[in-house]
C-alpha cells in the first residue's frame, strides 16, 4: 500500500515539477512534497505498522524517491534560472553600431557674438568694460557732451523723451562722462561701452528704434591721433582681415575735435571697388575722434593735462558688412533659421 503511495506520489510530483512555470511555483512543488507536513513525511510516520521485512523495503524506496523529487526539482530550477538569465540578456541587449541620439544645441546670438568678439579684443589692448543707463539724463546724453540745449546737432539724433530731462539714451557717449565723473579727474581712463541705443526711427532694412552700439575711450597724458589710428588699423585688421587698410575722413561730432570718420579697405574687392564699397574701395565703419577738451573739463578733467581719444560704432553695421546681411530686422525678429547660420561661438 505505502509502496503504491509513494510510487503514485513520485509520479504526482514529476508532473508537478514539469508544470510549474517558475522559480515560485517550484518552490511551492518543493514545499509540499518534501515540506515537514508534506506527504512523504506523512508515509514515514506510517512506518511503525509495517512488518520488519517491509520496513526497510518502503523506508528505502522513500529515500530514494525523496532523493529524486529533490534532484528533479533542482534540474528544473536551474533550467528556469538559465531560462530567466536568458530573458534578461535579451531584453537588455544593447546595439552599439545604433546611431547616436543628437543633443539639440543652441549658438550665441549674431549680434552678442559680434559684440564679445570686440570686447575680447579691447580687453587684451588694456580696456576694460564699463555700462551705463539706457535711460538716461539729458545731461549725460547731450550737454555733458558738449550739445547745449538748442544745439543743432542734437537733430542729429531724433530722442525718444520721457520728461524734458530724462529720454531714451541716443547713443552710448553718455557712458564716456559717467566715466569720466567716476574717475574724478585722474586718468587713465581706458574703456569700452556696449549696450542698447534708442532713436526715433521709422523701423526699415537699415533703420531700428532701437539698436546696439559700442563706444570707446581712451583719456590719459598724451594720447595723440595716432595712438587712435593704431588701435582702429588693430581693430580693423581683426574684424576684417589681416590685410585691411584704414583711413581717416574729417567729420563733425560735437564731443570730439577734430572728428574722423574710419573707412577700411573693401573685404570683398580689395579696393577696386563693387557693390559691398559701392564702387569705392572704402567701407565706412565708424565715427571717433580726440575728445573735446569742453567734454573733459566739463567731467571733471583738466585738458591742459590729459588728453584722450573715443569711437562709436554699430555692432549690427559691422555684421551686416562682415556676413552680407541686408534686413536690420533679422536681429531682432528671432528667426531661428536666420540666427542658427551664424554657430560662431
Ligand atoms: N555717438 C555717435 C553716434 O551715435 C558715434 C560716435 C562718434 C561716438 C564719434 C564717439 C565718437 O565716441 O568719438 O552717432
């Protein structure tokens, strides 16, 4: 009887043990067919009733088949654990010849680019960076550099005013007095000054209300004429081109005497003139000059001692000339397809 018991109970388990479809349904097979209360067990305790010549009989057969529950349950745990591995393996394949994923990546802003390429260079000629307010005084926009109230060069620059003293900066000379009050008479004073200008303009391809500027100074004892035409041929020959050629045009400006406009050498014909000089061989770049003594008095300077040299120019002019761009406007309007064609860094 325990014979057959266990013979079925072998048969049971084997079936069982094929069945389970995974490493917690074997165990529960483990369980209860070896477990302490399990059946096996239960034919062991039965034992006692058998003759002394079956005992050993049925009490081997038990081991035995015990033995083989057992080695049948770790075949099949090693065969659903290589089986699991397998799967694993296979869900977490990676292909390394897979393209990689781009990071899509921003570039500076033309214009900002332009200005940092200047002020990286003026900052290796010794300058420094200096700002001021984009609303400003009618002081420091005008009277401070020699534009009196009713002067006529003040039509120079149409204002937008929000009171009678107080009007959006025209342009960035204003940071020349601001800095020069600062340095309360004592030079040097080397700096150059970016920032946003405003004029009342009617918004075209070459006109903005609203535009960037950068503005240079140099006031110290003896700067001479040519200590600007240094700096300026520097300056061209970096923006430009090693082989760019300066000169000098007499011009007017109220701040500065006498008043110089630079063109350089044609970038694109060399001289021999097209459509980028306009069939002159010269590009007008920007105005300068030596500062007015009235300028330095009036800051705080004594120009029987110092004397000094200042330029203004448009950043959106020289990206304009230096990348053929018609449309004022394109630096304004943040068309991505227009600003991701200038990745200068
Ligand atoms: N402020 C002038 C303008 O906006 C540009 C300029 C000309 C600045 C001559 C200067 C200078 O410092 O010396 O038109």
């Amino acid at each position: 009887m325990l014979k057959e018991k266990l013979l079925e109970l072998r048969e049971q388990a084997i079936e069982n043990i094929g069945s389970a479809d995974g490493l917690k349904a074997l165990q529960d097979v483990h369980v209860r067919f070896l477990g302490k209360k399990g059946p096996i067990t239960e034919v062991l305790k039965g034992m006692g009733k058998l003759s002394a010549e079956e005992r050993p009989v049925v009490g081997q057969l038990a081991n035995e088949v015990r033995k083989m529950i057992a080695a049948k349950i770790e075949e099949k745990k090693a065969d659903l654990e290589a089986k699991l591995l397998e799967m694993k393996l296979e869900s977490e394949k990676i292909d390394v010849t897979l393209p990689g994923r781009k990071t899509v990546t921003g570039n500076h802003h033309l214009l900002g680019s332009i200005i940092r390429e200047v002020e990286d260079l003026f900052i290796g000629l010794g300058f420094s960076i200096e700002e001021g307010p984009e609303v400003e005084q009618d002081y420091y926009n005008f009277e401070a550099l020699n534009l009196p109230k009713d002067h006529p060069a003040r039509d120079m620059q149409d204002s937008f005013y929000i009171t009678d003293e107080i009007l959006m900066r025209t342009h960035t000379s204003p940071v020349q007095a601001h800095t020069l009050e600062k340095h309360k008479g004592v030079g040097p004073v080397k700096v150059i000054c970016p920032g946003k200008v405003y004029r009342r303009d009617n918004d075209d391809a070459t006109h903005s209300h609203q535009f960037m500027q950068i503005e240079g100074l140099y006031v110290d004892h003896n700067v001479r004429l040519s200590d600007l035409k240094g700096i300026l041929t520097v300056f061209a020959k970096h923006m430009f081109g090693a082989d760019r050629e300066i000169r000098l045009r007499p011009s007017f400006f109220p701040f500065t005497e006498p008043s110089v406009e630079m063109d350089i050498s044609c970038f694109r014909c060399g001289g021999h003139g097209c459509n980028v000089c306009k069939g002159t061989g010269w590009i007008e770049i920007l105005g300068a000059g030596m500062v007015h003594p009235n300028v330095l008095r009036m800051s705080g300077f004594d120009p029987s001692e110092y004397t000094g040299f200042a330029f203004g120019m448009g950043p959106e002019r020289i990206a304009m000339l230096k990348y053929g761009i018609e449309d004022i406007r394109n630096f304004y309007t943040d068309d991505i397809r227009f600003l991701k064609q200038f990745n200068r860094a």
